[in-house]
C-alpha cells in the first residue's frame, strides 16, 4: 500500500466572488482614484437635485422701495393705486394687495399701507 498526503493549504479562487474578489480591502491607486471620482459625481448630482428644489438660480427681482400712506375717508384701492400708478393700475392695485398681504379689494379709512415705488 502506498501512502497519498495532500497539501492542506487551501486555494483561494476569486471565480464568483462577487465584491470579495480582494478580500483584503487593499485597492491600488487606480481603484482608490476611480472611487474618490465616483462619490464625488455623486456628490455633485446630489447638491445640485437638492439645489433645483430648492429654487436656488431663480430669477430674483430687484428691491423695491416703498411709501407708507394712511388711507383717507372715502378712498378706495383702486384711487389709491391710480393716485401712485405710473402706468398699468390694475398692476399697481395687485402690487399693493400683495406689499400689504390683502386677501381682498377693501381697506379701511386711517389704514396704513404700503405703496411699491418702481
């Protein structure tokens, strides 16, 4: 009878390993460039998602100055607005119910409101 021994080293193969192909978690150069490239391309569609939600780029209009004036007895919105319109009144009444948060077309007498200039 002969005797057989084997080796009882046991053979790593990285057929079908998936991720753990390099189990030790060492990557070159090349492997650490490539991921730093991916989470920052991420990164960067991730900022800029969360920046178009946000409105961020917007059109921002220009600051607006204003004239605060009493209301008179007897005034309305609208001989307000065309008292300070320089054009459109209809505009001017929907920028003065906006300046003062108005939900509606009715002030009262010795009301304070503001008026947008340009």
């Amino acid at each position: 009878m002969s005797a057989v021994t084997f080796n009882s080293v046991a053979l790593k193969s990285s057929v079908n390993q998936g991720f753990l192909a390099n189990p030790s978690g060492t990557l070159n150069r090349r492997g650490r460039l490539a991921r730093t490239l991916v989470v920052a391309s991420l990164a960067v569609v991730l900022m800029a998602g969360f920046a178009a939600r946000s409105g961020a780029g917007d059109q921002v209009s220009h600051a607006t100055s204003y004239v605060t004036v009493a209301v008179p007895a007897g005034a309305t919105l609208w001989s307000i607005a065309s008292a300070y319109s320089t054009g459109d009144t209809q505009a001017m009444v929907e920028s003065i119910r906006e300046a003062n948060n108005l939900s509606g077309y009715d002030i009262a007498a010795g009301a304070r409101l503001r008026i947008p200039t340009a």
